[in-house]
C-alpha cells in the first residue's frame, strides 16, 4: 500500500522524493528513538517523540537534499531496514550507559540495599535504588557535556554510511565489531572502577566486623552490619561526589568516539 501511495506522485518526481525519503527518515529516527539514551525513555510521551521525529526529520530533509529514489528499489525493505539502523545507532549509545547502570547496581548490592528494589518503567522490571541514582546521574551529566549533540552528529553521519535507499544490511561494513566488543566487555570493568571506593571501604568494615566477631563472639556483627554498611556507603559516596563527576565526565569524552 506504501508502494501504491507513492506512486500516485510519479509525475511530480520532486515531491516524490522528498516524500519518500522523508518516510524513510522519519522510520530511522523512531528506531533511533526506541532504544538511544535520554530520548529512549518511556516517561517521554509518544506524541512528543512523534513530534520531535518530524521536526527532525524535516530538518534532515533540508541538509540531505535526497534525490529520486533508483529504479528498482523496494521502499517497504528500506524502510524497515532504515527502522532496524536507527535501533542499531541507540543500542549502540545505550551500551556505554549500562557502565555507569552496573556501578549502581555493585555499591547498592555491596551496601545491602537489596530489598529497596523499585520498578523502573522503562525496561519494566525491578532495579536497584541506587542503579537509577546512577542512570539518572549519567543522564544529567551527559545531556550537560553535549552528549545529544553527540547522538545527532551520530545519526547524520549515519546518512553516509548507511544511505537511505540501501536494500542490505552489512553489519560488518557499519559496525567496527572489535570496538563493540570492547564497549560490552569494559561494561563490568568500568562499573568496577567508579564503585570501587565504596566497595573497598564497605570490605574494609566487613574486615573489621570479622575481626570483631572473633574478639567478642557476643556481639551481634550481623545486625551491625545492616546498620553501619549503608551509612558509610553514603558517606563516602557524599565524599567522592565530585570526583565521580570528573570520572564520569572523562569516561563520556573517551567513549564519544563511538559518535
């Protein structure tokens, strides 16, 4: 039906080409939509993400100037392809998030926050506390630092390695797969490193408390625990906080080559 819609405009190849690529367009920024960070999220009303897709998808009619599509192209195929590629670039984006998502979730395990699961209704199931603390930290810090530049600049230079009529998907032509890879696998390695001063002062004091517990047996070091472990997790976190900042911030600059 697509096709027979956009053939009814075959004698005006001007607006059959901008009706057609603005289609396509439009079909990548909403994938690029569902999964990119900020944007992503789902208290961020539809309509608005409706909207905000074609304010943008004009914008980028403007600067790409698309020609008449080739002979022979299949405009349903591109346009899901074109959908399947804006997913591609935010899951892309979503990774280096996961980093600062998995700091949270280690200090608030560590911390014996554990029963203050809430539900968080963008990926619709329980998460630590202090893990959407930490999302919504990096969040702020990367909205301050440009990072939606960072995601735009992504999604045009998308145009050139990915052009909107194209009827394959090579993964391995728009993917530098060792760079993936390395993102993924830095995600533990980097959440390690931001939580690592709370996780080494909270076993510093489960050190203690053993010691404690082989001094003077009466004592109850388990209930102790409970209740000093999140005080001190606090504090230092109180104390770290600018420090976590400057990480942060540097570990988003790092990574914004993948923009």
């Amino acid at each position: 039906m697509l096709e027979n819609v956009l053939m009814f405009f075959k004698n005006f190849p001007e607006f059959n080409a901008q009706l057609g690529a603005g289609m396509l367009i439009f079909a990548r920024f909403m994938g690029f939509t569902i999964s990119a960070p900020v944007i992503s999220r789902k208290d961020i009303p539809f309509m608005a993400k409706v909207c905000f897709g074609l304010i943008m998808t004009v914008s980028f009619l403007g600067i790409l100037s698309p020609k008449t599509p080739p002979h022979e192209t299949s405009l349903l195929l591109s346009f899901f392809l074109n959908l399947v590629f804006g997913v591609i670039i935010g899951l892309i984006a979503t990774i280096i998030f996961s980093s600062i998502s998995a700091a949270g979730d280690m200090i608030n395990l560590q911390m014996g926050l554990s029963a203050s699961a809430i539900f968080d209704q963008n990926t619709k199931e329980q998460t630590s506390s202090l893990g959407r603390f930490f999302g919504l930290f990096g969040t702020v810090i990367f909205i301050n630092l440009g990072g939606l530049y960072w995601l735009f600049s992504a999604f045009q230079r998308g145009f050139m390695v990915f052009p909107i009529y194209n009827t394959s998907l090579s993964i391995e032509k728009i993917l530098n797969i060792d760079y993936v890879i390395l993102l993924t696998g830095n995600v533990l390695f980097i959440g390690l490193q931001i939580a690592s001063p709370v996780l080494l002062a909270t076993l510093a004091m489960d050190i203690i408390l053993g010691i404690i517990s082989k001094i003077a047996p009466q004592v109850n070091v388990f209930q102790l625990s409970f209740l000093f472990k999140p005080v001190l997790g606090v504090a230092i976190l109180i104390i770290i906080l600018p420090i976590l900042v400057n990480a942060i911030t540097d570990y988003f600059v790092y990574y914004s080559q993948i923009y």
